[in-house]
C-alpha cells in the first residue's frame, strides 16, 4: 500500500520531490521548533514515504498497531472511535491544507490506534516509519528533541483529556445512582 521512497525517482524529480516534501513539512505543526533548520527538514524528507488513499480507505484503523506517523497533505479525513457496543462516532474532521500529523505516537513505541482515520476524499499522506526516525535521531539529536517534546506534549493533552472524560462519566454514574 505504501509508495516508493523517493530516492527511487530520477536525480531531478527526486530534488524536486525533496523540495515539496521539505516545503509540507515546515507547515507541520509538530515540526514547527525545526522549520528553519533546512538540513534537519531535507534528512527527514528524505526518509518520508508518500502514499495515495482512496476516499473511503482507512489511513489506519482503530486497534491496530503501527509505528508511523502520518501527515495529511491533501484532501480529508475523517478521525472515527468505536464504542464499546460496536458503535461509529465522528470525532473529527481533518484537513490536508492544515498539514496536521496523526499516529505520532507511533514513533515513540508500538502504538495501539486509538481511532480509525478514513479518508472522506482521495487522500494524500506523508508517512515516517519508526526505524527510520530513529536513525534520524540519533544523526539529528538536536532537531529529534523537539520533536519527541511536541509529540509527549500531544500525549499529555490527550491523556489529560481521557482523564476528564473518565471523570465525567464517574459523575454522571454516581449522580444517577444516587437519584439526583
């Protein structure tokens, strides 16, 4: 499902391709403490992978595990959860002008999706493996720090937000125990 790398094209598509990916991925937030650092930005361009989805594909799917990050382009999609009956919500709407990246967690550690990204239109991602951001790491430390930063900063606002779901729930259960 995944394209060719792009050191596979020709010397002058392959500048080319590097240039667009680099220009995408100053637009990314989670990489926005390295936009200006052209060296950091062209080494991570080229470990990136670009992939085509169909509109209606899944870009991941809940409960697998992956260990990528994707970064949305072009086109949208939309992020599904599944309740505990089986159930599919909406939770959001993702735009590929905004360059938003998903599944960052992924480059941490083995990551159990914790949502369904299904492409709503013909989709275009960015897609950096694990293995591959690792090694950039450890060629890049400077510019890798910010990144793990950000990417534990997203964890952190996420969990915090569960945490205050859960909360929710726990009154909301309580208080209708108790007939108030």
């Amino acid at each position: 499902m995944l394209a060719k790398k792009i050191p596979s094209l020709t010397a002058p598509d392959r500048v080319s391709a590097i240039g667009e990916t680099v220009a995408s991925l100053k637009l990314v937030g989670l990489l926005s403490d390295i936009k200006d650092d052209n060296n950091a930005l062209t080494a991570l361009a080229e470990l990136v992978q670009t992939t085509h989805f169909k509109a209606g594909h899944n870009i991941i799917a809940e409960g697998a595990e992956g260990s990528e990050m994707f970064i949305l382009v072009k086109g949208t999609a939309s992020v599904i959860k599944s309740t505990p009956g089986g159930e599919s919500y909406k939770v959001a709407i993702l735009n590929g002008e905004k360059r938003l990246a998903f599944g960052e967690g992924g480059l941490i550690g083995a990551e159990k999706r914790g949502a369904s990204i299904c492409a709503d239109t013909a989709c275009d991602c960015l897609i950096i493996n694990r293995d591959d951001f690792e090694k950039f790491a450890l060629e890049h430390p400077a510019c890798a720090l910010p990144i793990y930063r950000r990417i534990a900063q997203s964890i952190m606002v996420r969990l915090r937000k569960t945490n205050e779901d859960m909360l929710l729930l726990y009154n909301a259960l309580v208080a209708e125990i108790r007939g108030s």
